[in-house]
C-alpha cells in the first residue's frame, strides 16, 4: 500500500521544511519538498533530498553497544551489541553511584541541534535531568550572542518573513551564506531581483551567494561594527535618515551620532580592508532604495566582538525606518515569535525537587575545560544526544583529552558512529524524523508545522523522549509528566494563551500540518513586527542606546573592539586568520560521514591568497600544515580569490574519513563572545607552511 506522510525536516537550518515521504509496504521510498508550503515551495536541499541515504545507510546504528576496546578507538569492532534492558540498567545504576558519592550535579547533558523538533529536542531530556539534578548546559554554541545582539536592540527575535523578500528592492545579505545554508530564501530574492531588486553580501569568504550576488563586499572578518558604523557616518552625515520613525520608536540617537561621527569612511575603510567610496555608495543606496532589507545570519557573531556586531548591524533598520515597509527591515532569527509552552514542556521547577536550587550552568563551548579542569564535583558523567561535541565544539584538542578520561563515564544517543562515539562507554541508537513524530517551529519563517512519523522506528532505535521515559523509570522517578506520551507532550506545547497562537491546536495541526501564526488574527497579511514600533524592550523602543548594555561594562551604544585573534593582534607567530566554516553541502557534522554526501563537496582544503600562498612558497595542490597553540592539521592547499589577503578557510568535517585528521575545530578557541556566551569560530589566528 502506497501513502504519502506530511513530515517537517527538524534539522539545524532556518528552512524548516515541510516534507512529503512516500510510504510503500512499511518503507520509505521518496522524499520530497511539499509543493503547496508557502516557504518550502517544493523543493529540498541536496542534504535532505538524498535522506533515503541516511534513513537507510548501512552505517545506521540499530542496537545498543557497549565498549570493550579503550577509549578513542574507531569502528564497530570497539562494542559489543547489548540489549536496551542492559543498556539502561547501566546507567541508571552509575548515574545512582555518582550522584551518591559526589552529586547529582557531576552529571552533566550535552545536546544541540540534532533535533530542532520541540519534543524530540527538549522536553522528556529537561525534565529527568531536572528531576536529576544534573548541570545544566547553556547551549551557546550557535546563537546566542547574536541573540544578546538583536534582543538588546528590538526586545525580541522578531523580523522580516522570508515571503516579503521578493517586495525587497534591496537586499543585503551580511553574513550570510544563503545559497549554502537557507536555501529557501533564494527563490524571493531571486523573484526581488526579476523586478530590479539589487542583492549585495557582506562576507569575508566569496560564498556561493556571494558569486551570484551584484556586489560582494569582503568584509576583514570581525570588522562588521566598524561597517554599521562607517554606514551610520554616511547616513545621518547625508541627512538620509527617517528622523520621524527615529524621534517616534528609538531612544539613544543622539548618543549613537556621536559615535558614528568618530567613524568617517577613511577610518572604517583601514578597519574592514573596504574602500571609503563603498563604504559611501553602500551607505547611500542602502538608506535611499525602499525598501531595504537585511538578511543578516550567524556567521556574523562567530567573532569575539560578535553580539556587539550584531547589535550595530540591528539598528540600521531602525535608522533608515526600513520597519515601515513590505519588504523592508531585517532577519536574523524568527524563533521568537513562537510562543509554545517551554516551561510546561521543560519543568524547571523539577530542580528545587532533587536540588532546592537552580543547579550550576555550564557553557558547551567550553566542555574541555569542563572536563578536564578542577570542578567542584568534577563532571563524571555525560549524556550526549543530538550532537557531536568530538567534532562540533572549539579547541577540540581539549575536549577529546576530557572525552578520554577512564573516570568519566559517557553515553551517546545516536544515529550513526560518530567522532564522539568514539570515547562513548555505552552507546544507543535514535531514530531519525522518518521515524518519530514531532512539532516543529522555525527560526527562518513563521509557519509552525506537525512532524508525523512516517515509518516504524528501524532496528531498535528509539527516539528521545523515549529513551529518557525509559531511564525516569529506571530512576525511580514517579511524577506523571515522565508518564506523557508524545501526542501528550504535542498536546501541552500548544496550550498557550498568546494571540498569535489562536487556532492553532494539535486537531488543526493534524489536519493542516503546517499553519502560519496568527499575526493580524487573520491569514495570509504582511506582518510587520516593528512598523510603528512597539518594540518589546525595557524602554518600549528601539534601544540605539542600551542602559542593560552599558551596565555589563560594555559600550551602551556600540563600539568596536578588535577580537583579540584577528589582524589587528599583529601577531608574527600566527598571522592568518582562519575561517573555520561550514560546508554546503553537509549540515555542520551531519552528513559528512554519508559517501553520497561527500561527493558533493570538496573536503581536506585549505583555501588562502595568491599573495599569502606565494609568501609561503605554496602552490595549489601542495600538502600543508596548519597550526595554531591549539592543534596542527594537514590539508591541501587551494589557492585563490575566495578569501582575501590575510585570511584562510577550511570546512568543518569529521576527523578520521578519507584517512584524514581533518577536523578543523583542533586550531578554533575556546574564548567567548562580548555577550551571550557564544563561540567564537571565526575569531582564530593560524600560521601556514608547506608540509
Ligand atoms: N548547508 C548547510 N546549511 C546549514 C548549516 C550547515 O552546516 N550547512 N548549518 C546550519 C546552522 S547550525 C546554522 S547556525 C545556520 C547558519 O547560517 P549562517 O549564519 O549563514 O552560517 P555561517 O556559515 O556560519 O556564516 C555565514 C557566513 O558568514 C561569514 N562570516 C564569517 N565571519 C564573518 C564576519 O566577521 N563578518 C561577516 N560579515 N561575515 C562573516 C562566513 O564566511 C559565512 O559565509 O545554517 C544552518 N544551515
Ligand atoms: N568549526 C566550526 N564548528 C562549528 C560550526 C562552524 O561553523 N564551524 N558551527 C557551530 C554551530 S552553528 C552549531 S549549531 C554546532 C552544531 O553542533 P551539533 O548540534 O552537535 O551538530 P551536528 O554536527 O549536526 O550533530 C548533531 C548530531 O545529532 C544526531 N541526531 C540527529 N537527530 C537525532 C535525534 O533525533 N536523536 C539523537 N539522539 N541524535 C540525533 C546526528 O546524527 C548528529 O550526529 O556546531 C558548531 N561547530
Ligand atoms: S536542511 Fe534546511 S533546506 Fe534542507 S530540507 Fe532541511 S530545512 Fe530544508
Ligand atoms: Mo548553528
């Protein structure tokens, strides 16, 4: 019997897509993207449009394991195959073992983004280790600096939907790989430039996007508050401004002139390696062409001025009044618009049970510091799911010396055997989407979607929120939200009294699948979140001036502050700055280990100038090492124009495929961003030779 299930790909990607998977006889036999979503439009990105491959790979893990080789050993033949009765048993019993002798406390999770489904990726996993006791982990590995950045500015994760994009006349993509990593908005775009829209990207790296765009800017990275500002010079310098909707909806103008006087062009021109006219001509026309919009991504709080770059790059918006029009303002994240039921689906007040306090946060960017510095408890226990902290997480060379302690005990919950897998004690398996249902909210577009699950899960995965059911069980934890299915947990994410989640209730979903959020209480309107203001922050406007900013030591208005690893270090020893990206054609470390995938993207490179190849004595094609204080790797030399002078790259992907240790995150550091805590991925400085 052949049938066709409505699915939302849960992966880390601002697309949510709604996905349609063709069931015969129990399998999965197509995947496509759904033609009727307004966003998805019918079609899926090369990852996902190969799924087949991955729900099917014979490298699946189908049992639970348990090592029986020392840690850090490759390959299937470091387990054995346990049963799941084993398999929790066990840890249940060193989880009881560990919290008696040094606390619950010395447990610690760590997840991401494997999942961004809402129930698959954190509800039954919050509650038991809240009901544990566990550390928390302050998931800032992605995001949150550029959320401390925008929020300090708008109040919330609000912006521009995608769908008004083609209404742009035009549109700066600032850090922004669209073509790589939200494919989704390029048909809009696209449609904005049929129409005479002018699309410009501010990168270091010439991306895809960036080759197809009419103007590449390539930005020195960590140099984006100085443009902002350099572009603020310009327009309140030209009078091109919108004082109405400035006197109106902002507070802190005033000081902000001030700061932006301090940048004239030849300034910024010597900070960012742009000329002074661009910085003009980009100024002018951006604050003169209606409407403009901004699509501005993560790559550009990868830096240690990051939050600050995001903040400066948030109020040009608010400056040029672009929140006015269809088509104007600017994206970065969408999240907030969701206002689904967190605290029912996490219950944080769980902790005061086990602990009668919050228990201690730790930040994931620094789980080698974590795991091998003196903590009180130590950390003696990990549970990782939807991650692979051996490969994604800074300063690897650290994390994996943690990871390799006999003393610590790790589980991993996974699809496939990943780096981390490596140094896992017990390792189980997990479903993929195919296999689990889910809700899934978006931080690129404001439709909010119900994942059915389209085929039994295979072998014996499990997913999630069953695993950890199965372990509250275990522990003896007997509060009936451990007892929730999850139709249950679908069910009490959607009881929300907000006014924009009206009629949106788990028999709608079921039926539409996919609904868009109700903004006007009605379908189907433009929404425009900041049009006359209203922005949600402590003073009710649009904060050019921030007192919570100034009162963290930081410039209350903006300012810039080189990273400390970039140019401006003038260091001899390490002169390069790395970009240590993402590939395009993988999704951070998912899918790198899948043969279909890899053919799709050039691995083991390294990417420098002509005039930095030439230096060095390198030619194209040559082996050379890159190194850092950090770590070392060999990669092949490319070399070319896609980075600028003073700057390499190198993609993210597993260490140990193809017989490489080309696992870029042994030279990224560990250090954090100004705010939120964020990693600082594009804010390393290396040295090259020819190996
Ligand atoms: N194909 C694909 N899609 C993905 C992912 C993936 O790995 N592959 N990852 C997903 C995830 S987890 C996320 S968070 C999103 C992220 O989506 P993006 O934010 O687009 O992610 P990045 O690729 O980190 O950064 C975007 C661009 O910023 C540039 N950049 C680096 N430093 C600077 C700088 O200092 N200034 C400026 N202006 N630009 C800079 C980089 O060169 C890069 O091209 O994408 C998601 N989608
Ligand atoms: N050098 C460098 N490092 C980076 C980045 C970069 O640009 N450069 N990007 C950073 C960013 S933005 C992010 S968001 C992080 C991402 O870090 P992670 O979230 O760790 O990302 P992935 O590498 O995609 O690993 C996710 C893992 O979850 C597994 N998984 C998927 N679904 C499920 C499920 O339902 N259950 C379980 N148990 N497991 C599941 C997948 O098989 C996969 O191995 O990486 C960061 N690391
Ligand atoms: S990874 Fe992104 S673009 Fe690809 S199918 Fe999933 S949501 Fe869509
Ligand atoms: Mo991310």
């Amino acid at each position: 019997m052949k049938r066709v299930v409505h699915a939302a790909c849960p992966h880390d990607c601002p697309d949510a897509c709604s996905v349609l998977i063709t069931v015969e006889d129990g399998r999965a036999t197509r995947i496509q993207g759904n033609p009727d979503h307004p966003v998805t439009r019918g079609f899926l990105c090369g990852k996902v449009a190969k799924y087949l491959d991955r729900v099917y790979s014979t490298q699946r893990l189908l049992r639970p394991m348990r090592r029986v080789a020392r840690k850090g050993q490759r390959g299937m033949e470091a387990f054995v195959p346990i049963t799941w009765d084993e398999a929790l048993d066990t840890i249940a019993a060193k989880f009881k073992s560990i919290a008696a002798e040094f606390g619950s406390e010395a447990i610690l999770p760590f997840s991401y983004g494997g999942t961004l489904g809402n129930i698959q990726g954190s509800t039954m996993d919050h509650r038991f280790f809240h009901r544990l006791g566990a550390s928390q982990l302050d998931r800032t590995i992605c995001s949150t600096a550029g959320e401390a950045g925008l929020t300090s500015v708008l109040g919330r994760k609000l912006g521009t939907e995608p769908e008004q994009f083609r209404h742009s006349r035009y549109i700066i993509a600032w850090g922004a790989n669209v073509h790589g990593n939200n494919i989704h908005l390029w048909p809009f775009i696209e449609q904005a430039r049929r129409n005479g829209a002018k699309l410009v990207v501010i990168d270091p790296y010439k991306t895809r996007t960036a080759r197809v765009a009419d103007w590449h800017i390539q930005i020195r990275p960590g140099t984006d508050v100085a443009l902002a500002l350099g572009m603020m010079h310009v327009i309140f310098g030209e009078r091109l401004a919108d004082e109405d909707y400035i006197a109106r909806y902002t507070v802190g103008a005033d000081k902000l002139r001030a700061r932006a006087a301090q940048y004239p062009p030849e300034r910024v021109a010597e900070i960012t390696g742009i000329s002074a006219d661009d910085i003009r001509k980009l100024a002018r026309e951006y604050a003169m062409t209606k409407p403009a919009a901004i699509r501005m991504n993560y790559g550009v709080q990868r830096s240690e001025n990051g939050a600050t770059a995001v903040r400066a790059i948030a109020m040009l918006p608010c400056i040029i009044g672009s929140w006015r029009h269809v088509g104007g303002g600017l994206q970065l994240s969408l999240s907030g618009a969701f206002a689904l039921n967190k605290q029912g689906l996490k219950r944080p007040e769980l902790m005061q049970k086990s602990l009668g306090r919050a228990a201690r946060v730790l930040n994931m960017n620094q789980l080698g510091k974590h795991l091998t510095e003196e903590l009180n408890p130590p950390v003696k226990a990990l549970f990782v799911f939807n991650s692979n902290p051996a490969a994604v997480v800074p300063n690897r060379t650290l994390v994996l010396k943690g990871l390799q302690r006999d003393d610590l005990f790790t589980v991993v919950h996974e699809q496939f055997l990943t780096e981390t897998c490596e140094y896992a004690d017990i390792v189980l398996p997990a479903t993929t989407f195919f296999e689990h249902a889910d809700l899934q909210a978006s931080y690129g577009h404001y439709h909010l979607q119900r994942s059915d699950a389209a085929i039994a899960p295979l072998g014996e995965a499990r997913c999630n929120s069953d695993v950890f059911r199965a372990l509250a069980e275990r522990m003896g934890f007997t509060e009936d939200c451990f007892r929730q299915t999850d139709e249950e947990l679908i069910a009490e994410a959607l009881k929300s009294n907000d006014p924009w989640m009206k009629g949106i209730t788990p028999e709608s979903l079921a039926e539409k699948h996919s609904q868009r959020l109700k903004f006007n209480g009605d379908d189907g309107e433009p929404f425009l979140p900041f049009a006359k203001g209203g922005f949600p922050t402590a003073s009710g406007k649009a904060e050019l001036y921030s007192e919570a900013v100034a009162s963290r030591g930081f410039d209350g208005t903006v300012d810039f502050v080189p990273p400390s690893e970039s140019r401006h270090a003038r260091s001899e020893k390490y002169p390069l700055e790395l970009l240590a990206r993402k590939h395009d054609n993988f999704l951070n470390s998912t899918f790198a280990n899948l043969q279909g995938h890899r053919t799709m993207e050039r691995t083991g490179d390294l990417e420098l100038h002509p005039t930095d190849a030439a230096a060095r004595n390198i030619t194209d094609g040559d082996r050379v090492r890159v190194f850092n204080g950090r770590g070392q790797l060999h990669l092949r030399a490319r070399v070319g124009y896609t980075v600028g002078e003073g700057v390499v790259a190198a993609g993210l992907d597993w260490a140990g495929l193809d017989g490489g240790e080309h696992n870029v995150n042994v030279l990224t550091s560990d250090r954090l961003t100004d705010m939120g805590g964020g990693a600082t991925f594009y804010s390393a400085l290396v040295q090259v030779e020819k190996a």
